[in-house]
C-alpha cells in the first residue's frame, strides 16, 4: 500500500477556530514566547505559563476537527498514513487519523518534572500548583518548549524517509529541528505544499505547491 507521510503545523488547525502563531494577529504577536513557552519562563513565572496553556487547553475542548482533518483521515482508506505534527491539539486524532506523531508534544497531556517518562492526561482540562505526578513533584504541560529538545524527531526523520508522497500543511517552516525534516525526504518523492501563503523552504526536489487552505487542498488530494 504506497505511503502519505502529513507533515502539519498550525494552519491544519486554523479552520477550527485555533490561532496559528505567525499570521497577523497570530498568537506570538499576543504573547512573547519566552514569557510563556520556555523553561526559563517556567522556572520564573510558573503559574503565568500554567495559565497561558489552561486557557488554550480550554479553547481546544471547544474546537471540533475541520474538513482538512476528515480528509487527511479518509486518505487511511487508500493509503498507509502517516502524520508528523507540530500540533500540540489532538484534532487529528478526533478525525479519526491512527498514527499521529507530536513533535511538540500534547496540549491535553502533564508530564512529571522530575521524570519525563510520567505523562498523565488531563481530565478536567486545568492543570495548577500543586498538581503533583506519582513521585510528588510538579507537573508542567507536555510540551516542547524553545530551547529544549525535540525527543520525537529521530523517529520524525525516520518515517519521513518512508513516505512515497509527503503533505506539508499549514506550517510556515519557520521552527527548526521540526522544519528541517524537509531535507531528509529522498528527492525522488513528490512534495505537495498546502498553504493559503508560500512557506519558504530551500528543499529542492518535485515540489507542488496549492495555495489554499488546507481544506481545499485536501480535497484535491482526496481519493472520493
Ligand atoms: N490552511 C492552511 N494553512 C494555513 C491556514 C489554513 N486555513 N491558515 C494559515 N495557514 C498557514 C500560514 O500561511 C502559515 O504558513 O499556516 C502556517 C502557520 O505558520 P505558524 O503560525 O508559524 O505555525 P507553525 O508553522 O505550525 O509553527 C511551528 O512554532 O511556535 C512554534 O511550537 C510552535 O509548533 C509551532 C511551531
């Protein structure tokens, strides 16, 4: 069965309503990122990085998958998928999709401080002070802050290097190591890029870029 690996960033999810980073009113330009998605910012001002993730972990449980999520689902019918996303929201998932990897780690996920191995799903969707893992220390949110390490990204490199097609959606490639993964897909492989903008990337190969939103573009690469 040939192979679609989906690389997505936050575009994938504009059109359930969740902000992207980068785009004009996008959520960097609300927050800065070292006051709320760093361990600096978390050993300062923990409590302001807890909110920050509360309120988009409140946000996503009133977002619903959006037809570019449905398709890229329906594609497992056809195709052996395989997702690599930058998203820390599970929409995918709620699409249907089976293999989704998170680079960034999960919106709706603690981990312990003292060991990263103790990851816990939220329940309730609010994580505080005092919230505490089975060693008794502090849970923070599950994910990957700037500055830290991208644990993912060896098997990211790995299934990116099995794809006979990859899909780029809705990420501006601008978040290294997640955006050098384009370099490690063999030339030989068609690349199709869904995005309403032109990300710019240097990776030479047979690239095809639609210019729409992911799910328009979706809809051309559906097999229905
Ligand atoms: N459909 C498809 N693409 C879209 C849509 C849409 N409806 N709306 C916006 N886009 C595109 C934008 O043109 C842009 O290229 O989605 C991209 C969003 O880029 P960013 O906001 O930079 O998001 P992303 O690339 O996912 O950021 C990568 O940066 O802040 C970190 O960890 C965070 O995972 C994130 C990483």
């Amino acid at each position: 069965m040939k192979s679609i690996v989906v690389f997505s960033g936050a575009g994938m999810s504009a059109e359930s309503g969740i902000m992207t980073f980068r785009d004009m009113g996008g959520l960097w330009e609300r927050y800065d990122v070292t006051e709320v998605a760093s361990p600096e910012a978390w050993e300062k001002n923990p409590q302001l990085v807890m909110d920050f993730y509360n309120q988009r972990r409140k946000q996503l449980l009133q977002c619903e998958p959006n037809k570019g999520h449905t398709l890229i689902a329906g594609l497992e019918k056809d195709y052996d998928v395989q997702i690599i996303t930058q998203n820390v929201d599970d929409l995918h998932e709620r699409a249907g999709s089976t293999k989704v990897l998170h680079l960034h780690g999960e919106l709706k996920k603690a981990r312990s401080t003292v060991d990263e191995s103790l990851v816990y799903t939220l329940k309730g969707g609010e994580l505080k002070l005092g919230d505490y893992c089975e060693k008794g220390s502090q849970l923070r949110p599950h994910i990957v802050w700037f500055g830290e390490a991208v644990p993912a990204m060896d098997q990211a490199i790995s299934l990116i290097q099995q794809g006979d097609m990859v899909v780029v959606v809705g990420t501006s490639l601008q978040v290294y190591p997640a955006a050098g993964l384009l370099n490690f897909i063999k030339k030989t492989v068609p690349i199709v890029v869904i995005d309403p903008d032109t990300p710019k990337f240097s990776a030479a190969g047979n690239i095809t870029a639609i210019r729409k939103k992911a799910s328009e573009g979706l809809q051309s690469l559906s097999t229905d």
